[in-house]
C-alpha cells in the first residue's frame, strides 16, 4: 500500500473552512471562507480532475491535495467546492453542499451564477448563517427565512423606497421550540393542506424488451398552509407497500412503526414529508414498451434505425410527455427520419437524438423510421447506443399507493385537503 | 436593482473612494459600502485594509448594519487579530445587548479572533452567554468554548468552561444538546486522553434522547459520538442498537450513514443467534439500497463505505445485486464503484445475472469502465468455480469483437484463469494467438507471453511467436522482456532440439546487452542453471505453480475492522487507516470492533498491543544495565505489575552473576551476596505471573496448585498455557504459539499454528539451534493439511534430548526456525527446566546423605516460594507429579523439612531441602548441587510444585 502523501492539519472544530462556486466554464465566481483565507490557488487540483474528467458529471466528489481535501458537487452547472482540512464525514458536507444549493434555489427561485451574483450580500449572510466557524447552524428554511428575508421584486424595491432591511429584526420563534421546522404565529385565511405523491420509475429493459432491474422511487411532497400548531395524521389504504421509508424530521417515527400513519406537525409552507423507495419487482409495472432497431452496415458508412412505442401496464391512464433519447455513437454525422407521430432533433455535436412523441396514443402507435449516415472511413460502431425514455402518467402512482385520509387535531377550522398523483420516468433506459 | 451593482467599481482608486464611503455620515451611503466591501470579499480581493473604517460602522442600532460589518468582521479577524482588537469593547457591549440575535452574533465573532489577547476579553461574557436564558445564544456559546480551547486550552480548563460544557448536555433544548456534544468531542478529539465525554450509561441516555429531538446535524455529532462508546454487555448494546435504529429513515443521507456505523459496531457485541440479530442484518440492507438513489456525489461515498460492509457481512446485501447493475447515464466514478461491489457480492445464485450484466457493459462506451468490466469477468471465473466456463466464453466472444483494448484486458483476465484453473481451458489458446500482433500494452503482452511459454508444448509454433517478439527485444518494457526470457527457457527445457539457438539469443540479449539489472540477473541464472544441471533447471523453471487464490483484493481484515469503526469518513472513502490522514497532535486511537458477548470468537490480532504478558513477544532480552538495577530493586514484596518485564532479566541476571562454563561452574565463586538471595527469592513469584498472567502472584501460585489435580494423586507434570512465540506481522501471518510438556516420560512441545495470512500455508518444517539440553525433533513437524486462512491447527511435537549441546543464555532457552512455503520463520522460547526431570530421580537415601554433605556451601542457594497453603504431605505429592522426588522428611521446631533429589536428562542430580513452615507458609529451597542448573530449576520450579 503507498504511503498516503497527504496529511490533514490539526485543527480542531473547522469542518468546512472554505466554499468555492464554479462555473462550467471554470471561472470562479464566489468564494466564501470561515477560518482564514485560503488561497484560491487551492483550486487548481480540482481543475485538474475536472479536465481529467472530460464531462462535468464526471469529476470525482472527494479530491486530494497536499494539505486539504476538496469535495465537491455539480448542480445546476455549478461546482460547489468546499475545502477540509480535518477529517470529517464526506457524506455531512455533500448533504451541506445540497442543503446550499437547495436555499438559493429557494431564495432565488433558480440556482444560477447570475441571481448568485445579483444576490451576493444576502448569499453572504446566508453562507454565515448557515454555518459558525464551519459547523451548520441553521439550514432549515424556515428559520433562515425569518433571519434573512428573500428577496421579491416588490420588497427590493419598497428597500430602495423606504431604506428599510431585509434582515429579521427579531430571533425566530423555531429555534426556541422543539419544532425547529414550524414558525410559531403562523396565520392564513384559506387553510389548506394539498399532498403530491410522485413516483419515479427507475428500470433498465434489455433488447428483447424483459426488465433487468426496475425500482420506484416516490416522495410525498406537501403544500401546507394552515394557521396556528396543526396535528396531521396521514394514512394509507395500502401502507404495507412502504417497507423502505425516510422521513422529514417532523414525523414521529414511532407511530409509523406501530401503525403504519404518518403523524406530524408540519413545516410552513413546502416541503417534502417522506420519500420510499419500492424495489420487489413484482410491484413494479412498466408502462411502456419499446421495439426497436438500430444497426450500422459494415459498409457505406450508413445505418438504419426503427423504433417504435407502445403501451404496456398503464392501469387504463394516458401516457404523456412521451420523449425518446438516444445517445448516438460519435461516428454518427446526421439522421434521416420520419415520425409518425412528434418531431425528432438529431445534435451532431452532443451526438444526442431526441424524439418528443407527447401522448401515446394506444389506436396509432407511433414510429420512427430512416437512415444514419456515418463519418465516411471510419469502423462499424462497437458501442450500442442507449435509448431513455420520459414519460408521465397524471393521476396514477404507478405502485398503488394510495392515501386514505388526512385528519387535523389541534386546531378547530376545517381545512380544504387534496391529493394529486403522478407517475413519471426516472432513470428508464433501454439497451440495444 | 441587484447586488450586481456592487461589482462595478472596478476603477483606480476604489479602496479609497470606498474609505470615503464608509466614513459619511449618512447612514445609507455608510451601508451600501459596507455591501460593497463584501462583494469585493466574494471574488477573493483583499479589503483588509478598509479593516478600521469597516469598525468604525460598526457602533449603530442598524441590525442589518452590523450584521454586515461582522459579515467583514468575521473573514478577516483571523487574517488581521491585531486590528479586531479595536472592536473588543463592542464585542463586550453587543454581549450585553437586548437583543440574544445580537448578543449571539457577538459571542460568535469575538470566538473567531484568534489572538491570545483577546481571549482574557472573551471569559466573561462567554461565561453570562453559557448561562443565557435564550438557548440561541447558548447554542453559540458552547460552539464558541470548543473555538476557545482550540486557541488556549489551558485558559479553557481553568475557566472551568468544560465543566459548563458538560452541564450543557443536560439542557432542556436539544439542540444546545447537539452542540454541547459536537463541541466536546471536538475538544476530546484533540486530546485523545482528557476523558473529556465520560461516556458512562447515564450520558449515553441523555444523548439517546437529545438524539431523537436535535436537528440532522447535531445527529451526527452524536451518533458518531455513541460510536466511539463501548457498551457493558450485549444487552445494553441490543437497547442502544433499537434506540439508534429509527435513524435509518432520516432523510439526510449523513445521518443513515452515522447510524450504519454505530449498527455495524454495537452489532458485533450481539450473539448471532440472538432474534434481534436478525432483525437488525435485515433492517440493515433498506436504508443502504435507498443511499443509491441519492444524487450521485452521495451515492459515490455511500458505494464506498458499502464496499466495507459487503466485505464485513455480506449477508446483508447478498439479495440486493440488481440495484448495483450500472445505469449508462451514472458518473464514471459510480460505474466503476458499482462494478467492485457487484463482483464481491457475486456467488453461484446470482452469476448469471451478473455475467449478462458484464457482457453488456463491455460493449459501453466509456474505455475505462469497459476494461474494469472485462477484468471483473475473470474475477468472476475465479471467484465462482461453477462459472468459469461461461465467463472464458464470454470473454472468447469479447475477443471476437477485436476492439484492441477489449481483447487486450481479456487475455490478462484469461492468463490468471489459467492459473486458477491450470489444464482446462487450454483449448482457447488458438483463439488466442491469433490476437497476438494486435496487442501494443505490456501486461497484455507479458500475460500473452506467459500462456506461450506455459503451454509450449500445445503451441506447435510456440517458437515462431516468441521469436517474432524477440525482435523488438530492447524496445519492450521490462514486464515484457523478463516473461520473455522464462517463456522461452521454459519452451527450451520443454523442445529442446529445435531451440537451442533462440536460447542462446534471448539470454545473451538478457545478459550482454541489457541495462537492467533484473534482468541481467534472471538471465545469469537461468544459463548458469542451464549449463551445470539441466534437469535441476527443469524442476525449478518447470516446478508445479501454486493456485492464485480467490480474493487478491480484500482488505486486510484488521485494517477492515477499523474502517468499519470509521464508516462515514475519508478513511472509509480511501479506505486507508484515519492514522494516514491526521497529523499532529490529535492521536488517532485506533478503533476496533467491541468482542462478542459470549462466544469465543477472538478478535484479537496480533498488532493489538494486549496488556496481558501472555502477548508479549517471549525473547525480549534487556540490556545488562538496566537488569542489575531491576534485580536489586526488586525485594521480597509481591512484584506486581513489573513483573512480565522483570522474569527474563532474573534469568540473565543472575547468570551473569554466576559466571559462565560448565567446568568453572562447582569450584566457582558464586558471591553469595544478600542481593542475589533476594533477587533469587522473587524469582519464583515473577514466573507463575508470566505464565499465567495472572494479576496477583499470591493467587497465581495458588491456582497453580490447583491446577495439578486433586489432593495426594501424583499427576502429570505442570503444563504452561500457551504463549504466543511467534507474531504474524513479523512472520508474513504465521502465528506460534506454544507451550511444552512432560507426558509419560516424553517430553513434548505443543504448537498452535494460525494462518493469519491470506492465502494457504503448506510445507511445514521445524529445525531448533544447539541448546543446552540437546533438545531437537525427535520426528518431522506433522502438518498434513494446508493451513487456510483462519485455520489454526494444534500440533504436538515429540523431542529428545539427543541433539548437539551449547551452553545458552538463559540456560532454558530455545532458538527455533519454523518453515512454510512462504518463508522461514524464526523465534526463540524458554521452556521450563521441569522439562528435563527424569522420571528416575529418586535418589537412594544413603547416597543423597552422602552427596548433601559433600556439596561446598558456595553452591547453595535459597529461595521463598509465597502464600502457599500446602502441607507438606500435598506438596510431595505434587512435586512427584513432576518427578521431583521426597526422600526424606522430617519436622523440626513445628517445620516440616522435605529432602528432595531432582536427576535432569543429562545425568546431573539436583537435591534440595524444602522447609514449610506451619501458620507461616514460607518454602526454603536449599542447597542445590549445581549452582548453574540452579538458577533455572529455582525459577522453573514454582509451577512445578503444582
């Protein structure tokens, strides 16, 4: 084994010590440090590996330099790259980097470098607020809203009007409670409570159409708006499809180990209430099938493709947003096709076919039929090209889950309830 | 308007125009520079020096104002210390603040400062915000001590600020809780043995209940703190283990992680066939399968720390294959992580699958993973016996396709599964060969080469091909030229009529006309072999290969031990020890897995530095110096802990006092000096201790006697419990341990030999030094079976004393040389003189009447033997146990006196009084015949009296 030759300084308490945002261009456009300024020159290991890696996707999460370790994520076309100097849990500073990216988002409705940059003074306070001396402090969205306001057209410009802050004045109330997720004094006019269960289906189909893996990943994501301490409790016609469960940290995990009902007292506003994960194969129908064709001759420098969808287990639901992509071998220059149904877009530089089918329509199958011509001189394709597929069901969760009822305690109005479901495509691939 | 304005400054003078700025009296104008400094921080210029006018903003009731400036504040108070102390007094002010924002803030920022000068300031309202009423601001505080202690510990402790700390974990607010605890095992990090987090039952509770009300963050702080406690037994660790288990539905990935590493260690100390056992292996896979539909950063370091647990238990995940099968869009790094646990979790239930899977993915795109991919097929063949047929199909029909680098992997993955499987799918060797031009990488090449020269004798051309390399000879890397060399001397030693002059090429390009002393080397060899004894050159070029063994690349089962104690780290990504990323002065224990209650299941291994003698290595020999000063020191008191390192220096000690040679030995001056008789006395004490490790010398005596069976029934002689000579880490995993034996007349040396290593031990030899017994073999080591990994395998060696004599120092000791086909092995060990007591030494009366008094005084020497409450009668009788006979007894003033004659192998009598007093159980030895046997019967004896 080599010697590692790389040691992590003493220093005690500083988790994270320095953020750095990239964009795809490699231009670093914010840096944020809370011990001591460390060079930016420290990015120049992670440059390196972003090179190496061809494909931003590509660059390895956890990267090592001579004194500090760089971890990193990719979101939205944005590197966060955060650097350690003592050994932590690399999994607590993903989750960090994610919870960031997730409060920018919030607070700027999109995660880009431009509303980074448009924002830069409240990005600043919310990077201090989240983290003391490197160690989290406040992530929830909830308390850091209450600290730092959100920036609106209409409150950026009452500021320029009226001179007054967008910093909170006053502690919020969450922190003092043992609901840090829930504001106190919360006040609405319609209470409302609506439920969207979203079930992702995660499979690989191999040529002849027979599933080699097929998973559902769903999250119940809530929309909840009711005044005063509201007690919710949400069960399930069919809870015993739930074996593989995370929660939000307000439901109270015992009662769902003894009853199998979610009780909580839920955050302000949005947020995601649990996520499971349906993995026994029986469960998991798939509501497509793909015939396809797609060969190269061994000469001419040409080829042939023919695909053609279907439906499979809709459970009697329309199928929509129906998109086929196929990532094309590099040889391949331009396609010569005929939808029956949509438009087809063939990128000969990200070599990437998309097909944008919409609703399927089980009378009149669509297809997509013609000709790939090839780089002239260069070898038949060894690699097979992948198909994905998108689709989307509305009404339908694919495993049957289905909500029973939504009672309140605590309070005495009568809130308006809903549940909405939707099934979509995840990670649904199809091999040739 | 946006925050993008504060970017446009960018002209000369912008520092001063912003000095300007910052000093107007409007409050707005004061603000908007403020804002303006900090977005020349985001992109990294240097606004130090605006550090006195920032301050000056500081004294406003504007909460936004001042939020801003300590935004400045904290970035630069680290760079510039000796600037923040102007802002102390505010700092004190803000502490006193209306406000617990404010007071928060302050607390926070002046923590930041790290300026010894400072932290006098610091004290007191750290201490008021210890005990603020707003938890906020005590939340902060208690992140603020850990910052303190790391800038002045000892001002820390005196303050008593750890002593609040610890208080803190009391609060009624979980999450000060959280805090409290993260920032002490900060602290405790630091400094390894402070004891800082007394984890006892009662704080383990309290964190168990902050746990289930504290935010995501300080979860971790805890569980990764209840990771490092070590229960009392199984059942407090099953109610920590059901109280933890919640946590794998939280959905911060961090935290199912922490919980999986506090599961996989409590879980080891959990009978396996206690129910709950079950349940938790069961609970366990759920939660890790969901880890892999995380975002791929997440996944990346939850693969890692998966690799770990698959190697640690892989019942676990043994159904969960399919959610490892790799989608094409994953990043390259989850592929390839993907692809490692999918060949460890493969078996025969599920190859099939597996093989499909590889296949497909060696058709992908990416180079890297195509070749991973290929190489796990021929993992696969070796890992799986009963699937090393489809997967050297599979890999045929991957050649068939002919992409260079594909056919290249595959024939290395084939050259090992030859190895595995010699004389089996040779077949494939034509289909081979004619993949020979196309391979440009060395190892492909070399693992080419090696099938040629391996099975020359199939390969009717076998000549030709390797000839066709010789060409390009000095062009090749080394990997290349060295397997060519041995592949054409073996097809030489197999045809040899048709090449003898491609011999002659390959070793004089070897040796003439190469640089490279490895190969110049193996050529000499090879011709010098070749030239003196072709058929000696046979068995030895030509000798059977030992099988590659299945898993070459698990880790290594401490080092595993210790990562799964660190699950969640960078350890566990690296999967490298914690001691190779820290340095300094944070020692890093290392962690190891609790034992199981209830079975003997050792986890012991042999870098564990036990404090049981019994680990010590046995031939540890101090220096002269240090011994005479051990030997005077020691009195008549019952040595106690010393006393393992004490024993081998009594044994030189007293040998250096008493001269060397055989002959010298009955005329010589023994002193006879106070000191010797003192040293002589705590001999006996010291022994039993290190043999038996037993803590307290009196008891360890006494369960000696015990040990030798029932009252009056003469037994065998006293057996020593094993020790361990031998230590796998110096012996490529061999481990010794031994003990002797005195049965029915024969003396015997029982082994346990344990292969520690990770592949299988055969051949096994034993050979002792000259010693001053003559003690040797008196047959071959009986090892009949490989040694596989894990196995321990108890053997009994019969010796005679026949062998050649050299005096040795000590006198009992043993140099011993063990050989496998590994190595050889050597170690040395002491056996007890009793050994050598011959089953013949009872004396007559008249001549041991007779000898007594013809033995000079010099030659005696006297020793107590403590706390032994014997009779006189009992002791006889086990004396005789180990053939130290009772001639004659008689009782004197209330004392039995026993006379007693001892005949050693090589035909030197010993004789010796023994004096028992009555009410005080004290034993005299006296007068024994041959001082320099002396020494090591005196020592020996007091186990033998069991």
């Amino acid at each position: 084994m080599p010697v590692l030759d790389i040691t992590l300084k003493d220093n005690a308490l500083i988790m994270i010590h320095s953020l750095f945002l990239i964009n795809n261009a490699g231009d670093l456009f914010l840096e944020k440090h809370w011990k001591s300024v460390i060079s930016r020159s420290v990015c120049d290991y992670f440059f390196e590996a972003r090179e190496k890696a061809v494909e931003p996707d590509n660059v390895p999460p956890v990267i090592r330099t001579p004194h500090h370790y760089l971890i990193n994520i990719y979101r939205e076309k944005i590197f966060f790259v955060s650097v350690i100097q003592t050994e932590v849990p690399p999994l607590f500073v993903i989750e960090f980097l994610h919870r960031v990216a997730e409060t920018f988002q919030d607070y700027f409705g999109e995660c880009s470098e431009s509303t980074i940059k448009d924002n830069v003074v409240i990005v600043y306070e919310l990077l201090e607020e989240m983290l003391d001396n490197g160690f989290p402090l406040a992530t929830e969205s909830n308390i850091l809203k209450e600290l730092i306001r959100p920036p609106t057209i209409l409150r950026s410009m009452v500021n320029t009007i009226t001179g007054s802050s967008n910093v909170g004045e006053t502690l919020p109330t969450g922190q003092l409670s043992t609901i840090p997720w829930r504001r106190a004094g919360v006040k609405y006019t319609n209470n409302e409570a609506y439920f969207d269960v979203v079930e992702e289906i995660d499979a690989i189909l191999d040529k002849s159409g027979t599933t080699v893996f097929a998973e559902i990943q769903g999250v119940i994501d809530a929309c909840v708006k009711l005044s005063g301490m509201p007690d919710l409790t949400l069960s399930f016609m069919n809870p015993r499809l739930l074996d593989d469960v995370s929660f939000h940290p307000c439901v109270r995990y015992k009662r769902w180990e003894s009853e199998r009902v979610i009780s909580f007292v839920p955050p302000d506003g949005n947020f995601q209430l649990m996520s499971y994960h349906i993995s026994a194969q029986n469960l998991v129908a798939i509501p497509v099938y793909v015939k396809q064709n797609i060969s190269f001759f061994e000469t001419g420098s040409s080829g042939r493709l023919d695909i053609t969808v279907g439906p499979k287990q809709t459970m009697g639901k329309t199928v929509e947003g129906l998109v086929v992509t196929v990532h094309m071998p590099k040889v391949v220059l331009s396609a010569n096709l005929n939808a029956t149904q949509g438009t087809y877009n063939y990128d000969p530089v990200t070599k990437i076919l998309v097909w944008d089918i919409g609703k399927l329509n089980p009378q009149k199958l669509p297809n997509l039929k013609g000709s790939l011509s090839l780089q002239s001189g260069a070898p038949k394709p060894e690699e097979n090209p992948s198909l994905n597929i998108d689709l989307k069901i509305q009404q339908l969760a694919i495993s049957g889950l289905k909500v029973n009822r939504l009672d309140m305690y605590g309070e005495k109005y009568k809130p308006f309830k809903g549940v909405k479901y939707v099934t979509k495509a995840g990670k649904f691939q199809v091999r040739t | 308007m946006t925050d993008s304005k504060y970017f446009t400054t960018t002209k000369k003078g912008e520092i001063f125009e912003l000095k300007a700025e910052l000093n107007s009296d409007k409050k707005e104008k004061k603000k908007e520079a403020v804002k303006k400094v900090i977005a020349s921080m985001t992109v990294g210029k240097d606004v130090s020096a605006l550090f006195p006018d920032v301050v000056n903003c500081m004294q406003t009731d504007n909460l936004e104002l001042k939020k801003l400036v300590y935004l400045y504040l904290m970035n630069y108070a680290k760079s510039q210390p000796d600037m923040a102390i102007m802002a102390v007094n505010t700092f004190v002010k803000d502490c006193e603040d209306l406000n617990p924002l404010i007071r928060a803030l302050a607390v926070r920022t002046m923590g930041c400062i790290r300026v010894d000068k400072i932290t006098e300031y610091l004290c007191e309202p750290l201490r008021k915000c210890l005990k603020d009423e707003d938890p906020y601001v005590r939340k902060t505080a208690a992140v603020c001590v850990a910052k303190l202690h790391d800038i002045n510990a000892q001002l820390v402790e005196d303050q008593g600020f750890l002593d609040t700390l610890k208080d803190l974990i009391s609060d009624s607010n979980p999450m000060v809780v959280a805090n409290a605890v993260a920032a002490l095992s900060e602290i405790a990090e630091s400094h390894p043995n402070s004891n800082l987090l007394d984890l006892n039952p009662q704080t383990i509770n309290k964190l168990l209940t902050a746990l289930n009300e504290c935010t995501e963050w300080g979860q971790i702080f805890i569980l990764d703190c209840l990771a490092s406690y070590l229960p009392r037994d199984d059942r407090e660790s099953q109610s920590i283990c059901e109280r933890v288990t919640p946590r794998l539905s939280h959905a911060n990935s961090a935290v199912v992680l922490s919980a999986v590493k506090v599961l996989m260690k409590f879980m080891e100390m959990l009978p396996k066939d206690l129910d709950y056992y079950g349940t938790l292996l069961k609970k366990l896979a759920p939660p890790l399968v969901t880890l892999l539909s995380a975002e791929p950063e997440l996944q990346y370091v939850a693969l890692r720390n998966i690799n770990l647990i698959v190697q640690k238990r892989p019942e676990i995940l043994k159904h969960e294959m399919k959610v490892f099968f790799v989608k094409y869009n994953d990043p390259i790094y989850v592929k390839l992580e993907k692809l490692d646990i999918m060949i460890r979790l493969a078996s025969q239930a599920n190859i099939a699958q597996v093989l499909a899977e590889l296949k497909e993915y060696a058709t992908e795109v990416d180079v890297d993973f195509v070749r991973k991919a290929v190489r796990a097929i021929g993992r696969c063949a070796i890992k799986v016996e009963q699937s090393a047929e489809r997967c050297v199909s599979t890999l045929l029909d991957l050649i068939q396709t002919k992409v260079n680098y594909v056919v290249q992997e595959a024939i290395v993955v084939i050259k090992d599964i030859f190895r595995k499987y010699p004389n089996k799918y040779e077949s494939v060797i034509a289909t081979l060969c004619e993949n020979l031009d196309s391979l440009d990488e060395p190892e492909a090449r070399a693992a080419m080469i090696w099938i040629v020269g391996e099975y020359a004798e199939r390969i009717d051309n076998a000549d030709e091909l390797l000839e066709s390399f010789l060409e390009g000879f000095h062009d090749e890397s080394t990997q290349v030229q060295l397997q060519l060399l041995t592949a054409i001397v073996k097809l030489f030693l197999k045809k040899p009529t048709e090449t003898q002059e491609l011999v002659q090429q390959v070793l004089s390009l070897a040796t003439q006309d190469s640089d490279n002393p490895d190969l110049r080397d193996r050529g000499y060899i090879y011709w010098r072999l070749l030239s003196t004894d072709p058929v000696a050159a046979k068995e030895v070029v030509l000798a059977e290969k030992p099988l590659i063994s299945e898993e070459t690349d698990l880790i290594e089962p401490t080092l595993l031990e210790e990562l799964i104690c660190h699950i969640g780290t960078l350890a566990s990504v690296y999967h490298k020890p914690p001691s190779a990323f820290v340095e300094g002065s944070r020692g890093v224990q290392h962690k190891r897995l609790p034992p199981r209650a209830g079975s003997g299941e050792s986890t012991e291994s042999p870098d564990v530095g036990q404090s049981g003698p019994s680990e010590a290595p046995p031939a540890v020999i101090p220096s002269q110096g240090d011994l005479l000063g051990d030997l005077l020191n020691l009195d008549l008191a019952p040595p106690t802990a010393t006393v393992p390192s004490v024993q081998p220096s009594m044994q030189m000690g007293a040998m250096d006092l008493l001269g060397g040679g055989l002959d010298s030995l009955l005329g010589g001056d023994i002193g006879g000096s106070p000191s010797m008789g003192a040293g002589l006395g705590a001999a006996p004490a010291a022994m039993p201790a290190s043999l038996g490790g037993a803590p307290a010398v009196g008891g360890g005596l006494g369960d000696l006697f015990d040990l030798g069976g029932g009252v009056g029934m003469p037994t065998g002689s006293y057996v020593a419990p094993k020790t361990v000579w031998l230590l796998a880490m110096k012996a490529k995993g061999l481990e010794i341990s031994g003990t002797f034996a005195r049965r029915g007349g024969i003396i015997q040396m029982d082994l346990s030999l344990t292969n520690k290593a990770m592949s299988v031990m055969t051949d096994f030899a034993i050979q002792f030094n000259r010693n001053s017994f003559g003690l040797a073999p008196a047959g071959p080591l009986q090892v009949l079976t490989p040694l596989s990994p894990n196995q321990t395998i108890d053997v009994s060696l019969p010796l005679s004393t026949s062998g050649p004599v050299m005096k040795m120092e000590p006198l009992n000791n043993l140099q011993v040389a063990v050989k496998n086909n590994i190595d050889v092995f050597y170690f040395s060990c002491q056996y007890p003189l009793s050994l050598l007591f011959v089953e013949d030494g009872k004396m007559d009366r008249q001549v041991f009447l007779a000898t007594w008094k013809d033995i000079p005084n010099d030659n005696e020497a006297q020793f107590q033997i403590k706390d032994i409450h014997l009779n006189s009668d009992v002791a006889s009788n086990k004396l005789q146990g180990s053939n130290i006979f009772t001639i004659a007894k008689r009782t004197v003033e209330g004392q039995d006196m026993l006379y007693q004659s001892v005949k050693l192998t090589n035909g030197i009598w010993v004789l010796a009084e023994m004096r028992i007093q009555t009410g005080n159980p004290n034993y005299t030895w006296m007068c024994w015949r041959r001082p320099h046997v002396r020494e090591c019967v005196s020592q020996n004896d007091s186990p033998v009296i069991s």
